[in-house]
C-alpha cells in the first residue's frame, strides 16, 4: 500500500472537484440551475449520475462488512437498490418526470392540494436523506481508519472539499463528478478483481464462511425497503426531475442498476474472502479495505482506495445537494425573494447541512442500521401516499393524512413490540388501511354533496 501515492492522489481529486464546483458555479442564475441543471440531463449523465449515487458506502464497504458476517446471501442487500433502478426505467422515473415539479414532497401539493401535506412529506425526506448523510460520513470515516490516517483533521479535509464544490456548483457540479467517479470506480473494481492474488497472503488459521440460511435473511429490510425507497426518495427524484426527456430515464436507470449490481458483487465477493481466509480487520478498520491490501498488489490497493474515496463522496454529495434541494424548494421559495438571492439562500442552508451532519458521525457506528433505519422512516410514512398519487385517478388528501398518521404510528409502535410479521410489511399495511379509510371517508362525503346539489 503506497500511502504517499494515495495522499497525492486525492490531493489531486479535491484540486479536480474544487475547480469543478467553481466552473459549474458560473452558469447557476436560479435554482431551477442549480439544483435541476435547467432540466437538461442527457442519457449519459444520468446513467453515470445514477449509478454514482447508489455506490456508496453501504453498496460497497457496509454490504462487504455484511458478507464477511453473513457469506454470499448479502447479495439481496444490494439487490434491493438495483431493482428500484430497474423500477424507475420501466415507467417510474418517467411518470416522475411528467409532472414537472422540483421535489418529491411536491407531489403533495399538486396532486392532494395540500401545502401542508407538503411539508411534513419534505421534513421527514430531509429527516431520512440526512441519516443516509451520516452513514456516508460513518464509511469515510472507517475508510480513513482502515488506510491508518486516523487524524480528525484528514477527515474534515475531505467533508470539507465535499461541502465546498457541492455549495458551489449545486448539482451540476455533482453530476460532472459523478461522471468522474462513477468511471474511476466501475475500472477500478474490475481491475481488483482480476488482480486477486491468494499467494499474497499466508493462510495461518483459514475460516469457514458462515452462510446465512435462506429463511433467516431479513427480506423485508434488505430488499424492499431499499427497493421501495428507491421511488420516493429526493436524491433519485432530482435526478429524474431534471432529465430532459422521460424516455431518457428508463435507458439510464437499467444501465445503472446493471452496473450497481455488478459493482456491489465485487465488494461483497471480497468480504466473502476475508472470511474465507481468515483476514481480519481491526478496531472500525474496513474489513473490504483489509482484503484488497491483502490479496492484490499495492499499486492495485492504492487505486481501489481511491475508488472507495470516490464511492463514499459520490453518495454524500449527492445527498447534500437533495436535503439543500428540499429546504429550498419547500419551505422557502418565494415570490418576494429575487432568484438570484434564492440561489444564495439555497448555498447557505446546503452548506448549513453539510457542517451539522459533521458531529453525528462520531455519536454513530454502523452503516447499514443508519442506512436501513432512513429507508423505513420514509418508507412507512410516505410510501403509500405517494404512489398512491401517482397511480389512483381519485387521489384522496384525507387519506393522504390518515396514510402517514398510521404510518408513523407503526414506525414508532413496532420498534419497541415484537410482531411474528416483519415490522416493516406491517406499518406498510397499517399505512395503506389509512389510507383506505380516508379514502372511502371523502367518497361518502362527495356522494353526498352530489345528493345535496341534485
């Protein structure tokens, strides 16, 4: 491992992302610019873009760190994101992008009529869009520990260049580094994986793999909370809210998740491996890291470090510029604030977020419980409401209501009661029952207006 090499390396990568984040800067006049790029992303953007957002720290250092407890069924955990890519291109995505709006809580104004809908649906996305921001930070912060850079200040380096070239430049300046990253990582992970060398390591004690059995795997929480929350979380929305054409999804997102999914296995097969042959990470170290130094060249190790840098920013940005998305769009827009001093106001609460979310790395530990408990949170209270929006032709607001009242009552409920049905399936369920309810309620009430007026 060439620790020198690694530190020019992404010396040079924050050069790279900084001068980026300044060019993208200058074409930014409103925020439709700087958090949509004008509504103008083409195929191979949003392929790229897509595909960057979703390698992250949990594709790749939580599902190897999974693998290496759990053997090859951690499969399912990415799969889960893969298939709610797939989601989006066979019809979602585009459904998405004919509205027309700016963010996911919007669908609740447009459709329900209801501001108020609006800003409880935008609140709990930030809510969970910023757990997912801190188990990114969770990642890098292991990452480091495993390259033995333990020192804070290396840290907040990197959370800083993140922050700047983000606040700059908006999602513009995401997209080009995703574009950036997203190639690095997918020649990267080839090239470590056919550059595994088990002569590299002398086997002292070899381990066998425990394998998870079929019937224990956490379904719910590996496959379709990613899944479902794949359709109703900002950061994939934006995305879409900001291609040029519907059609142009549908292509992006199955190319991305292909790739996600071949990406993810590589990770996974070498937390597989460690097990296998007894390596071992210490402390909060990697386990993902520990393996590639192990089983490649150190040439071969450096890159992957770098890649796995990419992958952990390549998420975070992303994430940061759909809270700021979120904070603007929904809660501060107005007629009486120039665009240009909107686009200002955006900058400040993006980097706002970023500095806060700075703190909570140090109070958590664990990735994918972060990652998985944002996915419920939004899941279970907004899940039911949106789609619902998108695909009833009497979408009820009264339902909408009683859909995410009965849905934060079963997040909070069946965390602390123990249920023989997964936790998950049943606030879902209790959500849809709320929904139903109000539903039939504004159907009798319509009915008999109709009396009434006849």
């Amino acid at each position: 491992m060439n620790i020198p090499f690694f530190l020019v390396m992404i010396a040079l990568l924050g050069s790279i992302y900084i001068w980026i984040g300044k060019r993208s800067s200058k074409d930014v006049e409103t925020n439709d610019d700087y958090f949509l790029m004008g509504r103008k992303l083409n195929f191979f953007q949003l392929s790229l873009t897509l595909l960057a957002t979703q390698v992250g720290g949990g594709s790749l250092l939580g599902a190897a760190q999974e693998a290496y407890q759990k053997g090859w069924i951690v499969l399912f955990y990415p799969l889960g994101a893969c298939l709610g890519l797939f989601a989006l291109g066979m019809g979602f995505g585009g459904k998405l992008r004919k509205l027309n709006i700016s963010t996911i809580a919007e669908i609740f104004e447009k459709i329900y009529k209801s501001r108020h809908q609006r800003f409880l649906a935008s609140g709990l996305s930030i809510v969970a869009l910023f757990f997912i921001l801190v188990a990114q930070g969770i990642a890098a912060q292991k990452f480091f520990i495993g390259m033995n850079l333990q020192s804070p200040i290396i840290f907040i380096l990197f959370w800083a260049i993140l922050i700047a070239y983000t606040v700059m430049g908006g999602l513009k300046a995401v997209v080009n580094t995703d574009i950036l990253q997203a190639l690095f990582i997918l020649i990267t992970l080839g090239f470590a994986f056919f550059s595994i060398n088990f002569s590299n390591i002398a086997i002292s004690n070899p381990q066998v793999s425990q394998n998870m059995e079929i019937s224990s795997v956490p379904w719910v929480t590996w496959l379709f909370m990613p899944l479902l929350f794949m359709l109703i979380e900002q950061d994939m929305g934006q995305r879409c809210f900001a291609a040029k054409k519907p059609k142009v999804i549908s292509a992006s997102a199955i190319v991305a998740g292909i790739l996600l999914l071949a990406s993810s296995s590589i990770a996974i097969y070498f937390g597989v491996l460690a097990k296998k042959l007894g390596i071992q990470a210490l402390g909060n170290a990697s386990i993902l890291i520990e393996s590639v130094k192990a089983l490649t060249n150190p040439l071969v190790a450096t890159l992957f470090m770098g890649a796995i840098f990419m992958a952990v920013i390549s998420t975070a940005d992303s994430i940061l510029c759909s809270i700021g998305s979120n904070l603007s769009y929904d809660f501060l827009v107005s007629k009486k604030i120039s665009e240009k001093n909107q686009v200002r106001i955006s900058r400040m609460l993006t980097l706002i977020t970023g500095l806060g979310s700075l703190g909570l790395v140090y109070i958590f530990d664990n990735v994918v419980t972060m990652l998985m408990l944002a996915y419920e949170l939004s899941v279970c209270i907004l899940f039911v409401p949106i789609i619902a929006a998108l695909l009833s032709k009497n979408p009820s607001r009264l339902g909408a209501y009683l859909s995410m009242a009965s849905g934060a009552i079963g997040f909070g409920v069946f965390r602390f009661i123990s249920v023989p049905i997964p936790k998950e399936v049943l606030t879902i369920s209790l959500s849809f029952i709320g929904y139903m309810i109000g539903r039939q309620i504004d159907s009798q009430k319509a009915y008999a207006k109709q009396i009434q007026e006849d």
